[in-house]
C-alpha cells in the first residue's frame, strides 16, 4: 500500500528501519497505556528490539503482501496500524493497531482502519477483515463499530496479558457489506 493521507495533517506510510527510534520513544511514553491492552510491551525495551520488529513485519508483507504502517501526525509519529497476515486461501485478514494516548480522540484511527479495510476489500479484493479487541477496551472497540463492522461474539479467555486472561470481542466485515 503506498503512502495515503488520512487528513491535511495525518499521513500512512511504510514502516521503516528510519522510524525505529521514534517508535521506541513513542512506546515508552505510552508503556502504561498500551500495557494495558498490548501482550507485546514488556518485550518492546530497546530501539534494538524495534527494529527486529520492522525486520519481522517488512518479511512478512514480503511474504504475504500484508502492509504495516505508520500513522504520522503533524510530523509526529502517533501509532501503528497493519494487516496481519492474509489467509488468501479463505481470502480473509485482521487488523491490528494501536495509537499514542496524546493522539487519541482526534478519528485519526477510524481513518486509518478505514484506509486499510479499503484496501484489504477493494483492492486485494478479500472478502473479511477481522478487528479483535480486549471487552474492556472501549476506545479500540468503538473503532470497527463507528465503521459498520458486525460484532460476532466474544472469545472467551483468548488472550493472555502478562498475569491474566482477557476476553475479545471479534468484529468482522465483508466485502458485500463494506461501502467504504
């Protein structure tokens, strides 16, 4: 996916090994806030680790096709979003993000989830997108609910956070459904 504009001042773009020290420190303003929600955290302790991340990530779209990118905001570097990697044989992906506490209440994250659904359903022309989000993550759940995806359940017990399991609400889209 190439670079996209989410407003006048809010950009997508690739992630990059050049990002790696602004996603660290952008992590470790907000270690509280996403280790709240995010399994991966704890593990995320040093600008090394970031770039194994992007190392990883950028095999995987080699591999898969599945982008990840970054939200830019004024500049700054405000949160994550990408697919994860696409079953192509059922034609069907899921979304993963997470946004700096600062840049919250802002759509930046609707539009971004928007931009990526999009993609995922009228460009590589899948027929599902996934978003997964802890039941009591109000702010991340009312991102696929603002964009019309139907709520199929919850999972119990389906993610492990450190010291306890947490349930997941599981929202889905399909193509015929999505307007755009």
């Amino acid at each position: 996916m190439p670079q996209y504009a989410l407003t006048d001042d809010a950009e997508l773009v690739d992630l990059r090994d050049e990002y790696a020290e602004e996603l660290f420190a952008l992590v470790a303003r907000n270690r509280a806030h996403l280790r709240a929600w995010l399994p991966w955290v704890d593990d995320a302790r040093t600008v090394e680790t970031i770039l194994a991340f992007i190392a990883r990530v950028r095999r995987e779209q080699a591999d898969t096709g599945n982008p990840t990118m970054v939200i830019r905001y004024r500049g700054q570097l405000a949160g994550v979003i990408g697919l994860h990697p696409i079953n192509w044989n059922d034609r069907k992906t899921s979304l993963g993000y997470w946004l700096g506490e600062a840049f919250q209440g802002r759509g930046l994250m609707t539009r971004a989830c928007r931009a990526l659904v999009d993609y995922a359903l009228a460009e590589e022309r899948l027929n599902r997108v996934e978003i997964t989000a802890a039941t009591g993550n109000a702010r991340s759940r009312a991102i696929p609910e603002r964009l019309g995806f139907t709520h199929e359940g919850r999972l119990r017990q389906a993610q492990w956070l450190y010291d306890h399991f947490v349930d997941l609400e599981l929202y889905a889209m399909l193509r015929e459904d999505w307007a755009g």
